[in-house]
C-alpha cells in the first residue's frame, strides 16, 4: 500500500461541488480518489511537454542551418535588392 500523506488544500466551491455530484453518481470513490487522479494526469501532461520541448533528431526546425548550402555566389545577400 502507498504511504499516504494528510494535508489541507483550499479549492473553489464550484469544483468541490462537482466533484461531489460525481462521487454520487459513482464516477469516483472520493475527493482524495479524484485529487489524486487528477494529479497524476497533470503530471503526465507537464512530463509530455517538457519531453517535447527539448531537441528532436526528427524535428526538421530544430536542424535548420546545421548542414548549410555551399555555392558559388559569394555576395548573394549584398545584391538582393537588385
């Protein structure tokens, strides 16, 4: 069994409302049942984005000048206005 800690939160009456009307309705056991539910789920949420904010090998943005172009024309940005 998990180690369980007690704490006190303060939460909006709105969402204590509704999170009551649906333990009545069986869609959860408990307050702490739904706390901890949506707790993991927001931490799984963070853990995707900062997963997918790092660098991507298939990130095709990421590797944008890494393997530039070789050519001849040696003052392209110089005349590009003509």
């Amino acid at each position: 069994m998990q180690e369980l800690t007690r704490m006190t939160v303060e939460l909006p009456t709105e969402l204590i409302q509704a999170t009551e009307k649906a333990i009545a309705v069986g869609k959860v056991k408990s307050l702490s049942e739904f706390l901890a539910l949506a707790l993991k789920h927001e931490l799984s949420t963070l853990e995707r984005v900062s997963d997918s904010s790092s660098p991507s090998e298939d990130d095709p943005i990421w590797g944008l000048g890494t393997n530039p172009v070789v050519g001849d024309v040696t003052d392209a940005s110089e005349n590009l206005d003509r």
